[in-house]
C-alpha cells in the first residue's frame, strides 16, 4: 500500500474526523515507529508502521469504508439469507472488505441504504434511542385528509407501541393513489408500512430519499458509490452529537 498523510490513516481507521486527526498530530499525541509526529506532512504506512494515539497503538488496520446503495426492490437488506434469496450485497461483489447494512429497508422497499464496516457508526445511526431521521417518499391507496396527517404526527397506536412522524405532507394525488413525503426517526420493522395502515391507506411502494444528512440524489437503482469527504464529515458530526445526548 502506498504511504499516506498521517492524519488520513486515523480518519480511514475511524479514530476521529480528518480535521480533528490533524489537531491531535499538531498536539504532539501521535507517534509513528517510536517517533511523536510533529507536522502534518508526515506519511506513513498503515499496514506496516507501528502508529500510536495518546500511547495505544492502532489494532489491525482495515479502512473505514462507508458506501451508499439505491437499493432495487426485491433485495433483503442482510449479508446473508438462508432461503437463498437476492441480497443487496450482490451488488458489491468487487468490494473487498467485509461490510453490512446500516438497518433495514424491506424486501418491496427502494432507495437509500448505506453499508460500513465500522461498527460504531452503524451502532449510532440504527439505534433507537439516537432518533436519527430518515425519509421516504410514500405511495399509499386513497388520498388522506389533513387530519388523518396531523394524526401521523401526533402519533399512532401500534401493536409494539405509539409511533409519531417527524412530519409528514402530501406531494402529489390522484384518483385513487397519493404520494407522501415523511420522516420518522425509529427503524421499527415495517414502521411506515403500518403507520399508514393505522389511518386507513396502504402503502402500494416506499423509498427512502435521505438518511440522517445523506441524500439518495440521483444515483441510479442497484449502483453504489462511496460517500464523499464532506458526507463522511457530517455523519461523523451526528455521531458525536448523538453520543453526548
């Protein structure tokens, strides 16, 4: 592997941001081969140098890889299904390091799913009580009142408890079918499928548009691409604000 900028070698391993692995090199707190790093130039590499932060060496170095997917449906989102059904890592066969969903997104379900492996992160954008947002653009049989939107928010009783959107507004309606915008923060299973079932209108298709700060964009269906530094740079914002919450 070739040498890299120290402060990309820590941001690949998930130690901290670029901007604040720059600081702790300035702040003398990262040493390569025995020797505190003392500019930010300094190049090293990850796979055979010995690079320590605050005196604990990096473990084995496997870089942080964060890729988003327009996942078609008919894909599970799992790495592996025991029937032998579809899965969405069939589209990334050429990828290299073992990665996995961030979430769910159901089987009839398109859209926006981001796959890591970096554990931590995956932890802080799936777990409940982060409440990260997540929308998804809804078709549903009928056209809802107003009120039955207000309901949404206010919040639904499920078989597993009350659920609330974020919000929720209509885009577009027909005769009989309407499209929704709405945004909910918990991954239950088939959350938004059965909160529409709750107010009367099923759901005929779901995607999802965005995901914490990530956008789907127009990246066609079943291709991938890896996030860019400033979309890597907000999701690890997010999981700092999270973590102090």
């Amino acid at each position: 592997m070739a040498l890299e900028r120290i402060q990309k070698i820590l941001a690949k391993a998930g130690i901290a941001s670029r901007r604040e692995a720059e600081r702790m090199v300035t702040e003398g707190r990262v040493s390569v081969n025995g020797q505190v790093v003392e500019r930010l130039g300094v190049k090293a590499d990850p796979f055979k140098d010995h690079i320590k932060v605050d005196g604990k060496r990096l473990k084995h170095f496997e870089p942080k890889i964060i890729l988003l997917l327009n996942k078609p449906r008919g894909y599970l989102s799992t790495a592996k299904d025991p029937q032998g059904r579809p899965t969405v890592l069939d589209f990334l066969k050429n990828v290299k390091s073992r990665i996995y969903p961030v979430g769910r997104l159901d089987f009839d379900a398109e859209g926006l799913l981001l796959l890591t492996n970096d554990g931590d992160l995956a932890h802080h954008l799936s777990h409940p009580r982060f409440s990260v947002r997540k929308t998804y653009f809804v078709k549903v049989a009928g056209v809802p009142e107003e009120k039955k939107l207000i309901q949404l928010k206010r919040g639904v009783y499920l078989e597993d408890g009350e659920a609330k959107a974020v919000s929720c507004s209509l885009i577009r309606q027909k005769e009989k079918n309407s499209w929704l915008r709405i945004v909910v923060t918990e991954g239950r299973n088939h959350l938004v499928k059965r909160m529409f079932s709750a107010i009367g209108h099923p759901v005929l298709k779901l995607k999802r548009v965005e995901y914490g700060p990530i956008q789907l964009g127009d990246l066609p269906f079943g291709q991938f691409r890896s996030l860019t530094p400033d979309e890597i740079e907000k999701l690890r914002k997010l999981e700092a604000t999270k973590s102090k919450n």
